[in-house]
C-alpha cells in the first residue's frame, strides 16, 4: 500500500513539473506560433521551387531563408523538403531547407530563451549556421553520385508531390502583392490564423510527450543515472562524448520538433555537457520516425547515409559551438535544480500568459470566421494531423471516394489510407472535410 502511494506521489510530482514547464513557456509558443502563422500566410512559397538549383552560397542561403519562415514540424519539413527535391531542387539545398526550418525558426529560439536562458537560444542559431555551412560543404561530399540520382528517380515515380494540382490559388496571388496591400487583407490574417491553430494541431502530441517525459525524467531519474551516461571531468572528451550520445537520445526519444526542448532542459539538468544539449536539440530530424520517413522516401542505403553525415554534421556543430561559447565566457556555469516553479505566482510569466490567452482566443475566432472574412480559399486542413495545406503545394494527396484529400505529408497520406472507412473532414474546424474532387 505504501509502494503503491510512493508511486502515485511520484506520477503527481512528475506532472505537476510538466505543467508548470508548459505554463512557464505558454506565452513563448502563442507569440512564436502566432508569427509563424503570418509568416507562411504572406510569404510566397513559389519561390522556392525556382531558386534552389544548386547548393552554391546563395541557394544555401536563399534555402536557409525559406526554411526559417517555414513550418517548424519536422514531418512537414521533411515532407516539403521532399516536394523541393522531387520538383527539381536541388538534394543538399532541399536538406539545407529541412535543417533551417527545424533549427532557425523563431518559436523555438523564444522557447529556448525562457526554459533554458539566452545562452541557449543563440547557441542554437549560431550551431544552426555551422550545421547548415558543414551540411552544404563536407556533407555535400557524401551525399551526391548514384545515389541521389536514384532517390530523385524514386521520387519521381512515387509523384512529385503536388504536380496534379491546379493554379495558383488567391492566397497565392495575394503573396504576391506588395506588403502593405498584404497586411490590410482581412482573408490573409485569416489564413495566417489558421496556419497557427494549424500547427499546433498538429505537434500538440509531439508538445505534449515532450513535456511529460520531460517533468518524469526531471523529477524521477537521479544525478547518477544523468552522469553514468554522460561522463564529465574529462576536459575535452567528456564534451566529445556528450555531443555524441545527445544525438542518440533524440533517436530512441521519437520526440521531433520544439517537443525536445523540455527533454534538452532535463538533460541539461541532469549534467548533459553545453555541446550535449546543442546537438541534442539538432537532432530532432534524426528521431527514429523520420528516418523511417527518409526510408520511405529515399530508400534504405540513402536514409543510412543521411543517418550518419547528419548525427556527424550534429554533434560537430555542437561540439564547435560549444568551443566558441567556452571560449567566450558565455557557457552558463551554474545548472538549474529547478525546470519549472512549483506553483503559481503573480509574476512577468503569468501577466504574460494572460495576455497572450486572450490573443489566442482571438486567433481561435479569426480560425472559425476564416471563410467570413475571405480566407480558406486554396487551402484545406490534412484530415490526419489537422495542418493547413495549401491545395497547389500539397505533398501528398489521394482519392477516395471520388473526392481528393490533401495532406501535409506522405506520412499523413499512408495514415489516412489506412483507414478507408473513416469519415473525414477538411475544411471545418472541427475535423477537416474533403475538397472538392478535380
């Protein structure tokens, strides 16, 4: 009877710190979601299906640009990155595309700022930069010849992931405006709504593992268990080590996306080295989900190459980024007890949850009038994961029925065939219903 409360008082400690971890970080991820949200709505995806050719600086950078104004979901990024190579982009500026669009978007950078500290942010970025320079230089080296000819062949034959689509929708025409003509459009903050609510749908599971594992291992797992896996008081090594095993945790957590910072605020509580927790957090496109992903796409020996230049290019990037932060004075040289608080206070944190609250309600009721106010047109929510797609740059889609759904990503596509009896919805705010069929 006592083991059995000792247990039920652990599993409460646990969530009341994964609660508290959320709330902490609650503001963070309406302001970052909410601008990622305007960000898709008024910026013109054509362009990145014509300017990334090759992988020369300025596509790297043109690459790195759409990507941090993209989605951060690393299921959507892998699937866009997919759509981009098989539309004729080039394979590492499409990769270079997926890293930006999971590493330097700005949501994550706020989320990082509060539950870990400035440090962390801006290491994540700087790291970013080195990881996409590395990528588009030394990863480049083996990631070409035969193999790459036959991904874009294989590809190719499985569709090319939005080539049966129809024109450009108004939103798209509406991207194409000048900004003060954008910024007026009721239908565009329409839309740029429904992008946010969107993909939140959409990483609420990858939100939600994140935070409760992180409050379990925070709370339950000990100082020895964090430091018989990472070793410390071994200079220089110990960082090697740390950089090296980050990365593998990513791979067996299956927690993609800004779901891996709470677990990269444990670790660093745990005694995981400042290097440890950079690449750690770079390697949210090499959780085992998506290399199942990349296998489906890509076939097995490119997906074990992608493996291993990417677990390399994400730990030396971390491993770097912590030299240079070392060797400024920037690393922190004190570690948290704490995540998170342990109860409520009248604080900068709750005022700011407040008011950020009544801006996602806001959000919410500009989603549900999104067709009132002339929004909605070219766009369908994926009846799996409940992102908004737009028709014309659909990665997947299939016909059921007799009528056509759309989906954010292969992976959402096999989900949904899977199921052919289920009643589905794309348009509505509940669950999404199918576009019209062409």
């Amino acid at each position: 009877m006592l083991a059995t409360a000792t247990i039920v008082v652990d599993i409460g400690r646990s969530l009341r710190e994964a609660f508290f971890m959320f709330w902490e970080t609650l503001w963070p991820l309406v302001l970052g979601f909410g601008i990622s949200g305007a960000v898709q709505a008024f910026v013109s995806r054509d362009a990145m299906q014509k300017k990334l050719g090759d992988h020369r600086p300025a596509a790297v950078v043109r690459a790195s640009g759409y990507g941090m104004v993209s989605s951060s979901c690393s299921y959507a990024a892998s699937a866009m990155a997919k759509s981009l190579f098989a539309k004729g982009a080039d394979y590492i500026a499409a990769m270079v595309f997926m890293f930006a669009s999971t590493n330097l978007v700005l949501e994550l950078g706020i989320v990082l700022v509060v539950l870990m500290g400035w440090q962390f942010a801006v290491s994540e970025f700087v790291g970013g930069i080195i990881m996409i320079g590395l990528l588009a230089t030394l990863g480049a080296l083996w990631l070409r010849g035969r193999r790459i000819v036959e991904a874009r062949e294989r590809v190719s034959s499985h569709g090319a992931g939005g080539e049966h689509q129809h024109g450009p929708s108004e939103s798209a025409d509406l991207q194409r405006e000048p900004w003060s003509v954008r910024l007026r459009s009721k239908g565009g903050w329409a839309d740029s709504a429904t992008y946010t609510m969107s993909d939140l749908t959409m990483l609420r599971r990858e939100l939600l593992i994140g935070y409760v594992v992180a409050g379990f291992l925070a709370v339950l797992v000990p100082t020895s268990v964090w430091q018989a896996v990472f070793i410390s008081g071994h200079g220089f090594w110990t960082s090697v080590e740390n950089v090296i095993v980050g990365p593998f945790i990513a791979v067996i957590s299956f927690v993609c996306s800004i779901g891996n910072v709470p677990l990269a605020a444990a670790l660093w509580k745990g005694g995981i080295s400042f290097g440890g927790v950079i690449s750690f957090i770079f390697a949210d496109l090499i959780a085992f989900p998506l290399l199942l992903i990349y296998r489906r796409y890509y076939g097995t020996r490119l997906m074990l190459r992608m493996l291993a230049v990417f677990w390399a290019l994400m730990s030396t990037a971390g491993l770097v980024t912590e030299g240079i932060f070392r060797a400024a004075g920037l690393v922190p040289t004190v570690r948290p007890t704490t995540i998170a608080p342990a109860h409520f206070s009248w604080n900068y944190t709750t005022y700011l949850n407040i008011v950020f609250l009544a801006l996602f309600g806001l959000l919410y009721w500009t989603y549900r009038n999104r067709e009132r106010l002339g929004g909605g047109t070219g766009y369908v929510r994926d009846p799996v994961c409940g992102m908004q797609v737009e028709t014309a740059h659909a990665p997947s889609s299939l016909v059921q029925a007799g009528e056509r759904f759309y989906f954010c990503s292969d992976h959402c596509g096999e989900l949904f065939a899977a199921q052919p009896g289920a009643s589905r919805d794309q348009s509505d705010g509940g669950a999404p219903h199918p576009a019209a069929p062409h």
